[in-house]
C-alpha cells in the first residue's frame, strides 16, 4: 500500500515523514498550478520556474516568454501575469516559458530534492490522479499556501486527490493534514464554486477583478497535461506516457 | 475588533500576519497544555517549560518536581510523564515543576518573545475564553502539532475557541487557518470523543494505553485554571484576575 501526506506549507516540508519513493505533487490553486496547466494546453513546451524577478528578467533577455505575479498582480516587464485563462487565449506553441511567483515557485524550491514533482490543479484532477495511480509511489502533496500560511483551496484540492487515489485501492493517508483535507473536500465538493469563495486568496482575487480565472480554477477537468520535472523544468507528458 | 490569527505549526509561527497587541495562545491537546491545568488544579504554583533533558535533570538536582514524556512516554529520570490525570491525583501544593514535552516545550519557545502567553486546551476553555475576551487584544492561536506537522486534536480547539471569541462580539477571524478550525470544529463539537479518535496522536496514545487520559483530554471545562507567562514560566492567574 502506498502512502499520502499532505504538507499545508512550503515550510513544513522539510518535517514530512515520507522519505522513501515518493512523488511531490505541488498545488497552487490560485494561480501557479492551474495556470502551468492552460500554459501547456496552449502549446508551451517547458515551463521553467523561477524564484526571482532578477532571473525571470535575464531569461527575458535571452527571448524567452516571462510570466510573473507579486501579490496576485502581474509584473510590468513579464509579458504573462498568472492568469490561467489569458495562458489560454494565446498562441504559444513551441515556446518556453520562465515563470516566477509569490508561493508556487517556491514549492518547487523546496520539492526539487526529491526528483519526482508533478503540478496539479482542479482542472488536471483526473488526469494526474491517473498517472499518479500508475506510478505505484508514495505521494507527498505540497500546498503552496500563501506566504508560507495555510491555504483553504490547495487544501479541497489535496482533499479530492486523497479521495481518487484512496478509491483506487493503492493508496492510504497516514497524517492528520491529509485526513482532514478529505473531510473538507467530501464536506465542500457538490458546492465548491461557492464554498471556495470563503478563501482569503480568492477574495483578494475578486478585489483584483479576476473573477474569469477564479470560476476557471475551480472547474474540473477542464486540462489534459501533466507537469512533470525534469531537472530544466516542467515538460507535459506524452499522452502514451499516461 | 480584535484579530484572530491561527498557526497549524511552531514551524508556521514567524508567519502569522499579527504584530501588534497580540496574546498567544499556546494549544497542545495531547497532552501538554491539558497536563499543565491539571498540575495547577493540583496546586502547582508554577509550571516551567523546559526544552532539552539535560536541562531538567539540572533542575531535578535543584530539588523542582520534574515531568517530561518523549514520543508519549514517561522519560525514566522525571517524577511525572505527560499524564493530566496522573497530575489530578498528586498532592502538589505549592511546589514548582519544570516540564519538558515533544512539542508544548517548543510552541512556548516560539512564543517567548510575543510576552503575552496563555496555556489553553478543552479543560480550561471557558476560563480561557472569559480572560482572552476581558484582555481585548488581538489573539494568535498557536497549536504545538506533532514534531512540527498538523495535528487534527489542536485544531479542533482552535476551532472552538474561534467560535466563542466570535460570539463574543469583540473578534473576527483574518485567515484560512482559523475559518477551516471553525468549519472543523462546528462539524464535530456534538460527538467530539469519536471524532477525535481518527487522530493520529490519538491512536499513538491508545497504543500506549492512555485511555484515561484521552477521555479527559476532550471533556470540556473541567478546569478552573488559566496558566499565564511571566519571565520565568506559567502561573496560574488568581481568580480575582479572570
């Protein structure tokens, strides 16, 4: 039987008791994980992340697209923010994209010892879920939080992961954080468009007028890519690979 | 209004928002803070957190009472282990005790610098809550965990103790954390003896056959205690304060 833990912060990774054969699966609802997703849907081939905005800039200056949000606003040099759906409405195929943000980027920071990462989202649930249970490893499920806090939304999304991949019959949690991940997510899910906008981050977002990317980061199923690592970047697998 | 702020983690606490006029309230269900109202219900005149073993042998030498548990078990040199209802059935009239635990011992040492600490847990809720709402400043709840991840039993109180503040009119919650203790709470204050037992530290705790114990743990109110930092540890505060 494999194992699931869920960390509700970039800072609690370091205290996780998974250590052997593990896959991270990094979450940042609102926006980095779901927007990686509508990246490669696009067309994007790499999706570099980057921790600061020094980095981003000098990748600019080497021609590669930029994205970049502080506090939920995009950056004025990078020419994406972290806006999923303006990711979908733009032609990017063949292209790479560096990309830095508040609370995703360094999830990754933090996770890249491990080897194996994958980003998940509400919109790649199924499809990661699916490659999960083929993989046959333990599962660490990283929320990004904000700022290193507990986030509401990253937390419903380990939830519905907890509950597809214990349904499979491969896996069981073995924290109190993935326990009561899914108790919120089975207590939330027939109205998660509604109950989500109890979240602090969400509600900035509406203050920031992104209500169109809010309804798209709760939808489910809506992606069909699966960001994994390799030691560039996140690349989307193979459909074959699936 | 007054804030309240919650942390999941000692390790999450340099990320609480709150910096001004704040008291910590430090949670650590099983069984620290619960252990520490029964030592002061049993006439303890003060309780001293102290971190590392070699420390509390010094002050065994010095002639304290001395409890501490590692992993849930009494360590062999110490008088008391973690055990609340052991502590209910001592005679300890005016004696000081120095205490070390897995986790309570290193909440406290994060909170040091705020100034402001109360010990609280289900036994002294509704003396806690009586105090914190005649203070009227702004309240960082900080639960102890387990080596530093989330602990279902902490956040249940956290939930509770949001839930009375709030009622008090006087306090509004300002993040995730404290809005998903409530939900958390509110689903399971009508059956929490069972609810609690999906915990892990719980489970730990059966397996060392504390059943006594747990069931004190999680029966509210039976304590008249409010364990209140000064410089060199808790004492209890004198009922005219409360």
């Amino acid at each position: 039987m494999n194992t699931i833990e869920v960390c509700f912060s970039p800072a609690l990774f370091q205290y996780k008791t998974t250590n052997d054969n593990y896959i991270v699966v990094i979450v940042d609802i609102l926006r980095a994980t779901t927007a990686f997703c509508a990246a490669f849907d696009s067309g994007v081939t790499r999706v570099i992340p980057v921790s600061g905005l020094e980095e981003l800039f000098e990748y600019k200056n080497k021609g590669y697209l930029t994205a970049a949000e502080r506090d939920g606003k995009k950056v004025d040099f990078a020419d994406f923010g972290n806006s999923p759906t303006v990711f979908l409405h733009s032609s990017l195929s063949g292209k790479e994209l560096a990309y830095s943000t508040t609370n995703g980027t360094q999830a990754v920071e933090m996770a890249k010892s491990s080897g194996n990462i994958v980003a998940a989202a509400f919109v790649n649930l199924k499809v990661v879920s699916k490659w999960l249970i083929s993989q046959q490893k333990n599962v660490v499920i990283l929320c990004s939080g904000w700022k290193n806090t507990f986030s509401f939304e990253d937390t419903l999304f380990a939830g519905a992961l907890v509950e597809i991949l214990e349904q499979s019959g491969g896996f069981a949690h073995i924290c109190d954080a993935s326990g009561v991940s899914l108790s919120l997510w089975q207590a939330s899910k027939n109205n998660l468009q509604e109950v989500v906008k109890n979240a602090n981050h969400y509600q900035r977002l509406v203050k920031l007028g992104q209500q169109t990317d809010l309804l798209h980061c709760f939808q489910l199923n809506s992606s069909e890519a699966v960001p994994v690592w390799d030691s560039r970047g996140f690349k989307n697998l193979p459909k074959s690979n699936i």
